[in-house]
C-alpha cells in the first residue's frame, strides 16, 4: 500500500483511460433471464429487436458472453473531451462528520449535460450514424436523457427528436432550451404529431403527460419513419455497458494508489450509473478474487429493488418495449412526484436486478427530505451542488461513513455522484422552504399495480 498521501483529485492520464467496456455478464454464472416478446412470449430476436433499436445496439444487448468490447475510436476521442471524471478523495466531508472512515466519490457532472447519461448516448449516437441513419428518438422525463442524447447527435450530425413529458416541458424550459441549442427537436408529449398521442389528447386533452406515452410517442415515430430508430438512456443491458467507463475508470485509478473500496454505493434509477461504476469490482467478486460491498440507493417513494417483485414485466407504460424480468413494482405504477426525476422508474436494470437477487448487492430506500439533508451537508463542505439523484447515494455514504465513527472502522466507502443540481432549484427551494414532503406508498398501493404485471 502506498504511503503517499492521496490526492485530492484522482486524474488518469490519456493514456490510463479505459478502450473497451466490461461486460459483467459474462462472468455471470447465472445470466439475466432473455427478453421476451410480448407477441409471443418466447425470447426476442436480433431481427425483432432491431425493427426498433440499432443493429450494433442489438448486438450489444444480447450479447451475454463477451467480456470485453472494445470502444471505437470516435468514442473514444468524445470521451476525451470531458472525461476522465475525476475521483476525488471527500477529505473535507470526512473532517465534518469525524469519521474515520475514507470517502472518495466519482464525479459525473463534469460536462454540460450535467450528468453520466453522456457515456451512453454518444456510444448511442455513433452507432446510429455508422447504420447510415437520419436519426433517432427517445423520450424524456426530467430532461438529462434528453440534453446528453441531444448533445452526441450535433456532435455525430443526426438528427434527434424528443418527447418530453408535458408537464417537464412548461416547467424546465431551460433544459429543453439547451437541448434546443444543440439542434434536437423537442415536442412536448401527447403530440398530435404520432397515432398513440393524438388518441390520447382526444381522451384525456389536459393532461400532463408521462414517460409511458412519452415512450410509445418516440417508438412510434421510429418506427413509422425511414432511417430511424428509438433509443433508450437506461435500463437495458447496452447502456449498462457504455456506462462501465465510469467503474473501470474508478479501478484504474484505485489500483495506482493501492486502494480497496470496502462498500461501493450508487443510487439507481434504472440501474445503469451504478451498474457501470460497480461492473469491474462485481466482475472481481464473482470470479472469487476480491470481496466488495455493493449497495443500490432508491427512492422510498420508488422502491423497486426493496419493495418490487421479481418478475416479467414491460420496460415502459406504454407497454411497447419487450418484457425484462426484473425487480418490478409494476409498468403502471404511479410514482409521487419526487424530486429525483430520474429515479423515478418502476422497474430496474435486468443485470442488476439479478445481482441482487443472488444476494451479492444490497439495496437500501430513503426519504426526500433526508436526501435533501444530505445534499446540503455534501454542497456546504465539498463544494459541489449535487444532482437530487446523486444525492441518495451521498445520504447513504454520509450514514456508512457515521456508522464507522461509532465502531472506529476505519471502512474505504466509494459512491458514484452522477450528476449536478443546477436544474433542479425548485426542489432545492421546497427543502430551504420546509416545504418538501416524503411520501412512501402503501403495501396495498403496490400490491395493486404488481397484480397487473403480465402472466407469462
Ligand atoms: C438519470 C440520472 C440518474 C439515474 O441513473 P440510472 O442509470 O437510470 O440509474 C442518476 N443521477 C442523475 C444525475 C441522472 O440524471
């Protein structure tokens, strides 16, 4: 172990920075269960699949054997602009809470997305262009999706077409400008511009929208348009992949110094942040060469990994996607409008979803409010303004890191800060304000929406 004392910041050199993405299933003795179509039940085809996604996409997506893949060079040179992300050593929030515990946390927000979603979407955005494509759609909830996906398309020349939620629309207009500046087109969702959206307005002509028809919106355009195809920010296992920059970076630079993150945390909205940043430690854990602690931070007002069923369900609300099995609260449940936008998302990551159902990862649910706490305390000492999503793994670092300062283990934590707070004031002002309100559903409330998952 080296004696040095560890810097404040952990920058890998160009030459340090990962060229091929970990595929952690394939040291998955047990793999994540197949997609299936709905039509029929029996596992989905490359040729089904790829009426909707990109061929090398489709490629990725099932490919459960092949543990590395490398990164094309285009990719490779986007990466360069804004990455490595710098893993960085919280000596000042250790110093606040007295513990003597070692925190490091990888920064995510270093680019004007603001978060990790960047990884993914140029990856997306290249294989796009190298099919040939016009373009792509996809939907978006809070709008990071949305900003990072709009951002790898002007850089690739494609053209992006997003749906985003009514009601994000009117109110985050400053996200959906930026994505403007970067040449997406942004139709706030239900549309008369699709089938499925005009026969909602026609229903239902006031309403707010939602990631489900925001969904079956962008599907819809891909699919009825030539040269297009639908992508997805999360969940699926190909963006999983593009998001193992992010713990194979954190290894690198680990490794240098000579350290050993004892418990590794990551909040999860659909599961691939932390996916991404636990893939090369967990990779290690199940070839039997190291032993970590992997802990999945959820919303308890969304508490799919610790509440859910394991079960097949649909991706989307929408109900167009293939079905995942996963840990699920049900493709209809209604989450509370929380502050975290992007964990609000009522299945999980398939590969994820399995880890924890061999009990190799943990899984923890936690309040707005005492995210909110944590943010502050976190901003307040380390500088950063934290994203409310990152925030929930920030509050469960802060409890591990307290927890060690009443047994005096001296415990090496490592949590994933995926992005920036900078458009999310409202709910900041809601917490200055006292204003902000937990809420948890009922067993009955969850028992209902898991009634309806589809037999299959
Ligand atoms: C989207 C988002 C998340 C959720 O990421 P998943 O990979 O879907 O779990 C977390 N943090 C920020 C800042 C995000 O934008």
């Amino acid at each position: 172990m080296s004696t040095e004392k560890i810097p404040y910041k952990i920058y890998l050199s160009e030459d340090e920075l990962p060229k091929q993405w970990y595929n952690v299933r394939a040291d998955m003795k047990k793999k994540p269960a197949p997609l299936l179509n709905p039509a029929t039940g029996r596992p989905v085809t490359a040729d089904e699949l790829k009426a909707v996604f990109c061929d090398e996409l489709v490629k990725q997506e099932l490919d459960e054997t092949n543990a590395y893949i490398g990164i094309p060079d285009e990719i490779l040179s986007f990466y360069k602009m804004y990455r490595p992300a710098p893993l960085v050593r919280a000596y000042c929030l250790e110093k606040a809470l007295e513990t003597p515990a070692k925190i490091y946390y990888k920064f995510e927000g270093n680019n004007t997305s603001g978060s990790h979603k960047l990884n993914s979407a140029i990856a997306q955005a290249y294989y796009a262009k190298k099919q040939g494509l016009k373009g792509v759609t996809t939907e978006t909830g809070a709008g990071q999706w949305g900003t990072a996906l709009s951002m790898a398309c002007s850089y690739f020349g494609l053209d992006c077409n997003v749906y985003m939620v009514k009601v994000s629309y009117e109110q985050k207009p400053f996200r959906r400008e930026v994505m403007r500046t970067y040449g997406a087109s942004v139709t706030p969702s239900p549309s008369n511009t699709t089938q499925v959206g005009r026969k909602i307005l026609e229903e239902f002509p006031d309403t707010n929208g939602s990631l489900g028809c925001a969904i079956s919106e962008a599907v819809e355009a891909a699919t009825s348009k030539e040269g297009y195809r639908y992508v997805l920010g999360s969940v699926l296992s190909q963006v999983l992949l593009h998001q193992t920059v992010i713990g194979l970076e954190c290894k690198t630079a680990m490794d240098k110094y000579g350290i050993k993150p004892d418990m590794i945390i990551g909040c999860a909205g659909g599961g691939s942040n932390l996916g991404g940043l636990i893939a090369p430690f967990m990779g290690e854990k199940l070839r039997g060469e190291a032993d970590y602690r992997f802990i999945a931070v959820e919303p308890a007002s969304c508490p799919s990994l610790t509440r859910g069923v394991y079960a097949y369900d649909f991706c989307d609300t929408g109900k167009v996607c293939p079905l995942q099995k996963m840990y699920t609260l049900g493709s209809g449940f209604m989450p509370s409008p929380s502050h975290a936008g992007g964990l609000r998302y009522h299945g999980m990551s398939a590969i994820l979803s399995e880890l924890y159902d061999q009990g190799l990862m943990e899984a923890r649910a936690v309040e707005q409010t005492q995210v909110f706490e944590a943010a502050q305390r976190f901003a307040r000492v380390e500088g950063i303004l934290p994203a409310p999503e990152s925030s929930h793994a920030i509050k469960v670092a802060i409890d591990e890191a307290l927890r060690c300062k009443e047994t005096g283990e001296e415990k090496t934590i490592l949590f994933g800060l995926t992005g920036t707070g900078y458009f999310d004031m409202y709910a900041y002002a809601a917490y200055n304000d006292g204003k902000m309100s937990d809420y948890i559903p009922t067993d009955e409330e969850i028992a209902k929406s898991t009634a309806k998952l589809p037999k299959v």
